[in-house]
C-alpha cells in the first residue's frame, strides 16, 4: 500500500492543501466545520504528518529541547536511585508539547564544562528546535542565555527568574523554606538542623536564606554548627545527617534541602535508633518517594511538571506568535504535613 500523504488527506475532505498544513498545524482562523472534515479525514486514512514536510511549510520545527545538568543525572542514574526531578519536568513538558503537537527531548550538557557554548550549538545546529529549556543550573548561566538570544533562540529559564532575558518560571525557593522553618518552630522546636544543597545551585542558597529568616523572625538564634553541607544526594545526605545526630545537642528537627538528603537523614536516624517523628523532619520537592517512606516526609512541594508545563507553553506560543517579550512566571508551592513532623515532647 502506497503511503498516505498530504494530498490524500485534502482529497478526502474536500479542501486544499493549505488548508490540511493549516488545521495540523493548530493554526488560528480555521473553522470548526473545516477542523472536523479535516480531522475525519487524517483518522479514516491514518495519517501521520512528516515533521520534515512540516519544516518545509514554515519556520517552525515544532521541536522543544530542554538542557539537563550532565553531572547530576547521570551520577543519579549510575546509583541506580533515578531522577525524579527530570521525571516531573518532563511529564509536564512532554504532555504540554503533545497537545499542541509538538515534540520534546532532551540533551545532557556538562554544566562547567568550557565547551559549554560550543555543545550547546551543534545542538542548535542538529535539532533547529522551536525553543530551549533551560533547568537548573544552566538557567543560572546568564552567558549562555545571552548566547540562546543572540541567535534568535526562545529560551525559558526554570528555577530562577528571567531578569529580564527570556522567560523566567520558578517557585519562591526562600520563602518556601521559611515556611518549612516556621512549622517546627511552632511545633515548639528550638533546635532545628539544616541540610543544605549543592552551592552550584541558586536555589541551595535560597532554601539556606528562608531557614534563617525563620529562625529569626521567631527570635532564635542561627547556629551554624547546625548547618551541615550537603550535594543533593543520597550519599551528601547519610555524611550531613551523620554529622548533626552525632551532637551531644543534637537538634530536635532537620529541614533537608531536598528529598534524597532527607530520606538519608531518616535511614541515617534509624541506624541510630532516633524514631521519625522523636526528630521531626521536613523535606523539599515532594517527589513520589518521601510519600511512600515510612513514615511520610512532610515536604514541601515543588510546582516541577507545572514549571515544566509552562515553560513549554510559553515557547509554543512563541513559535506560533512570533513574539518573545521576556516575563516572569512564580508558581505557588505548597507545604504538604505528613507523619515525619509532630509537636516537640
């Protein structure tokens, strides 16, 4: 059987060419009466649309990259504990960019390396996508916005604002910890730990700046022999909450900066026979893990595949529109209390 083409599908419902490009391509001013014969059509036939042959109608490539830390993901798969994050975001990029079809991938691209820029072109130069996510952190990289932009390249940065240069889409990373803060405060805890992430990230120094202004605005004093250093990782996590738990004055609670470091923290504590909640424990981003532990990690909940969802949003509508006016996007985050957190005895 010969392939079914564009022709065909015209010649079926009774319209041009054109008009079959205009209705598979989402374009506005096409009638719901020509949609549905249009659409009948493609479904009768089975139809698929070449994304070549959609290149060739337009500029568009109707592809959507995002750029992922090399370093973070793959160490994460190597220990065979997953990526989590990437899931999140790519669930609500992916399914954003299938609605309005479209396409997503994306590309693993060392953060400090110095070829950076030059990575990030042959990308470009293979691809020709639509638009570039960028996550953390290369979204902190503001040289390489800069280059995305010289090229005409749509970019939505995730987890920091746009400051004025493509797209910003985040959640308040400060405020959300000082809320984590406050709960065990009035929980009545006055010896609250924290764990903190990789200082390669901007959210990391953010989460470290809430817990302070908690602890302040409750008129405690920061301890910074309560602070320990973490990476985000399980392994930084087990080292972080080691070192809080082997204190005589051990604190009473621990604000982890995200949930691999916390769910260290909660094998850590029975290792060393401490009972979850006996040390309340609150951790950051929610991902399907700390739902399933026991006991369930109050944690605060990070809007990823709504992020995700909106920056593929925002670069479609660019593509579409033609226009890129820079905006920023916050997002709400919530702080979900389960059965790691309890009054202080």
């Amino acid at each position: 059987m010969s392939k079914v083409t564009i022709r065909h599908v015209a010649a079926a419902a009774g319209v041009a060419v054109k008009t079959v490009s205009r209705v598979m391509n989402g374009e506005p001013n096409v009638t719901r009466d020509l949609q549905d014969r249009v659409m009948k059509a493609v479904d009768a036939l089975g139809y698929v649309p070449s994304m070549a042959a959609r290149r060739m109608g337009g500029s568009r490539s109707y592809l959507l990259v995002a750029l992922n830390d090399r370093e973070n993901t793959i160490n994460n798969w190597r220990s065979g504990r997953g990526n989590d994050w990437i899931d999140q975001m790519l669930y609500g990029a992916m399914l954003t960019c299938e609605a309005h079809g479209y396409r997503m991938l994306f590309e693993l691209v060392d953060a400090g390396s110095p070829e950076l820029d030059r990575k990030v072109v042959a990308i470009l130069s293979a691809l020709q996508p639509d638009g570039i996510i960028l996550t953390p952190p290369h979204s902190q990289n503001l040289a390489l916005v800069e280059m995305l932009t010289r090229r005409n390249v749509p970019v939505v940065r995730m987890g920091v604002p746009g400051e004025g240069v493509g797209f910003g889409v985040f959640m308040d990373d400060r405020a959300a910890a000082a809320e984590a803060t406050r709960h065990l405060v009035d929980l009545g805890h006055r010896r609250i730990g924290f764990i903190a992430g990789s200082p390669r990230f901007e959210a990391s120094r953010q989460r470290l700046e809430g817990y302070r202004d908690a602890l302040i605005q409750a008129g405690l004093s920061v301890d910074d022999a309560l602070i320990a250093s973490g990476d985000f990782t399980f392994d930084s996590g087990v080292a972080a909450a080691g070192t809080l738990l082997a204190r005589d004055d051990r604190p009473t609670a621990i604000l982890a900066s995200n949930d691999e470091m916390a769910l260290a923290t909660l094998h850590v504590a029975s290792r060393l026979g401490i009972r979850v909640p006996d040390l309340s424990l609150v951790s950051f981003d929610d991902t399907p893990g700390v739902r399933l532990s026991v006991p369930g990690l109050t944690s605060v909940r990070q809007p990823i595949s709504e992020m995700a969802a909106k920056a593929a949003a925002l670069l479609i509508g660019v593509s579409k529109s033609g226009e890129a006016t820079p905006s920023d996007h916050l997002l709400p985050f919530g702080l979900e209390v389960r059965g790691s957190t309890a009054p202080l005895a």
